[in-house]
C-alpha cells in the first residue's frame, strides 16, 4: 500500500475514532478516556519497540524535548476528548486546521522554519473557513458585523477548546520533529507512545486506583476504540516512512472532512454542506501551508 493510501486511512482511522467514542464512551470522564486513547493504545503498539538501542545512547537533548512533550501532549489530549464528547463534531474538529497555522509561529521559534506566499495564502484559507462555520453571525448588509463570525470561535466552548488544542498540538508537532532526530520516525513514535501510556496510568491510576475498573466498566467499547485509535497510529508510522511528513500531514487532514460527514450521520447534526464547504476551505489551507 502507498503512502496516499496509509494517510487516508490513517485520516479515516481517526475520525472513526473519535465517532466511536463520542458515541459508545459519551460517559467517560476526560481522565477515563486519555487512559483509553493512551494507555491501551500504547500497550497494542508496545511491539513496535523491539529493535531499539539502549536509551542510555540517546543524547540530553533528547530528553530535554521529551520531558517538554509529555505534559503538553496528556494537556493537548484532555481538552481534544472534552471538545468531541461535549460539543459537535462539526464545531470542534475543524479548528485542528490551525494547527499548522500555529506551527508557522511555533516551528520558526524552536525550529528556524520559516513559510513562504503559499503558507500565507493557506493561513487565509483556513481562517476563511474558520468564518464560514460561524457565518450565521454575521448579517450581510452590515459590513461591521462581519467580524462577528470569527469574534463567535470564543464564544462557542468547543471550538474555544479545540482552538487551544491545535495550539497545544502545534508545539509538540514542532517539539517532536526536534526529538526525531535522535530517534527514527517508527521507533519514536511507538516509544513516545508506551512512554505515553505509562506516564498516564502513573498520573491518574496511582491517586485514584479504580479508575482502572471504571474504564473497563465498557469493555467492548473500550477495545474497539483503542483498536481504531491503535490503526490510526500504526498507519501513520507506516506513511511517514515512505514520504515526507508535511505531505502525510496534510492528507491525514482530511480527517476533519470525515469527521463532519460522522457527525451529520450518527449525531444528526445540522448544516452538513456549509460544514464540509468550511472544512474544505480549511483543508486547502492546510495543503497550502504543508506544500
């Protein structure tokens, strides 16, 4: 299987996720279901691991962007299960595509990256999408209510939520590429992963004992998630080695396109054509910035 192929079903992978547990795990709390998607996840990729030098090789620095990653990551993960549990699908998801527009800022200041006019035409998109999921609030003959819209994104919870994720999530997508290059993308990734899982079972299981019961009070729910979530990664390692990153990011982007078709189908949520329209915009963007 191509890489194209990989990242689309890696994009399928994780917004079939995030249906699966805002439908089946709708109960949970924040802490339960970071357990799921992390501790469970890590367990299933744990294989991964085998071949891995000594740790005791890796570099400080290595551990420097390690120790920064972890709490940015559990934080960035809390806030995205909260946004989808609680909020729809269509005004949640969306917002990830700031997130390579953050990365703009974040990659230049810990990376040296730097964009050029494309990344700025893909910035306009995805802000132009942002406008059209909040578009209600503007009223077409009233030139000055037309940044009501975007204004709207801090009033509505969820996608305040998410937009903090994707600010989250553009530091540790930085932070990581800085970690990588000590380690190979496939060892990484399964490793970041384990290390994951442990650090959120220490966490929460060690104050609170039977949140390990309470998670699997679900059981055949809780592995079906983990088992798709478990995909979306596995898939992802897979695709980063046979292509750049920046591509596969961008098409595993089209996440956010699922994301919306799931919402309207199982959670009966409204306005499916201006929400794929915004999200479309947005994805463009995306490509634009990623290319």
């Amino acid at each position: 299987m191509d890489w194209f192929s990989l990242s689309l079903l890696c994009a399928f992978s994780l917004a079939s996720t995030d249906a699966a547990a805002k439908a089946w795990l709708r109960d949970y709390r924040a802490r339960e279901l970071a357990l799921v998607r992390f501790g469970i996840t890590g367990l299933l990729l744990s294989p991964l691991v085998a071949g891995l030098g000594p740790l005791t090789d890796l570099p400080p620095d290595f551990w420097l962007w390690i120790i920064a990653l972890v709490p940015l990551e559990m934080a960035a993960m809390l806030l995205y299960v909260k946004a989808i549990r609680d909020h729809p699908l269509s005004l949640t998801l969306p917002y990830l595509a700031f997130t390579p527009v953050f990365v703009i800022l974040t990659g230049y200041l810990l990376l040296g990256e730097r964009i050029d006019q494309r990344g700025a035409l893909g910035i306009l998109l995805v802000v132009s999408g942002a406008w059209l999921l909040n578009q209600q609030h503007a009223r077409l003959g009233d030139w000055r209510s037309w940044g009501a819209p975007l204004a709207a994104i801090f009033h509505e919870p969820g996608s305040r939520i998410m937009l903090i994720v994707a600010l989250l999530y553009s530091f540790t997508a930085a932070m990581g590429k800085g970690a990588m290059r000590y380690m190979d993308a496939e060892h990484f990734g399964a490793f970041y992963f384990l290390l994951l899982a442990a650090v959120t079972t220490l966490v929460f299981a060690v104050p609170e004992p039977r949140i390990l019961v309470r998670v699997w009070r679900r059981p055949w729910a809780v592995v079906a998630v983990s088992l798709l979530n478990g995909a979306m990664v596995y898939t992802h390692f897979l695709a980063v080695q046979r292509v750049e990153v920046a591509y596969m990011i961008a098409v595993k982007r089209t996440s956010l396109l699922f994301g919306i078709l799931f919402g309207a189908l199982f959670f009966r949520e409204r306005g499916l054509g201006v929400h794929a329209l915004a999200g479309g915009l947005m994805l463009g963007g995306v490509f634009l910035i990623a290319w």
